[in-house]
C-alpha cells in the first residue's frame, strides 16, 4: 500500500510540474510580445518576472549595439529543444529589444 501512494504522489508532482511549466512558457509567450522598445527595467520585470539569469550582454546572441545588460528568460518546457527570450537594456535602464532565441 505504501508503495503504491509513494508512485501516485511521484506521478502527481510530474504532472503538477509539467502543467506549471507549460503555462509559465504560454504567459512568457504572451507577455513578451507586449514588451516595447524603452521600456525601463521595471515594465519588463512586472510583465515577465524575475529573469533565469542577468549579467553583460552576449550570453547567447550578438549583442546590439549601446547593450549595458541583458536579462534571459528560460522556457522551462521546451527541455530537449531549449528556447529562450533575452532582452537588452541601455545604460539608462531601458529595453532594447527582445529576442526568441532556439539553441541548435
């Protein structure tokens, strides 16, 4: 009996964790598309949340041109295709541009 529950609670955080990653990636889909050019710091991070990761631009694309730094926001569902969105500020704060990114 304990072993049975012990699978059926395994089965159900799987399935739990893969209904949150699809609708953290259909959310970041949407809400990355609704991103403007200057947009600050702040816009981005209420409409796409705290980033996967921030520091110097470059880290997966080629860094346009005025880039002081770069926030990456991972598709978690997508693991073995992994995808991302990355958005570039200026020095002032301000968005740059935003782009889909596919790793080969």
């Amino acid at each position: 009996m304990g072993t049975r529950i012990f699978f059926f609670v395994i089965a159900l955080c799987l399935v739990v964790a893969g209904v949150w990653a699809y609708h953290h990636d259909d959310e970041l889909r949407k809400n990355s598309m609704q991103l403007n050019l200057g947009d600050p710091n702040e816009v981005v991070r209420e409409l796409l949340g705290d980033p996967s990761s921030e520091g110097p631009c470059g880290s997966l694309t080629a860094v346009p041109n005025g880039c002081a730094d770069e926030y990456v926001y991972k598709y978690y569902y997508s693991i073995f295709n992994p995808q991302y969105e990355v958005v570039w500020f200026d020095s002032s704060g301000k968005a740059l541009g935003v782009q889909h990114v596919k790793t080969p």
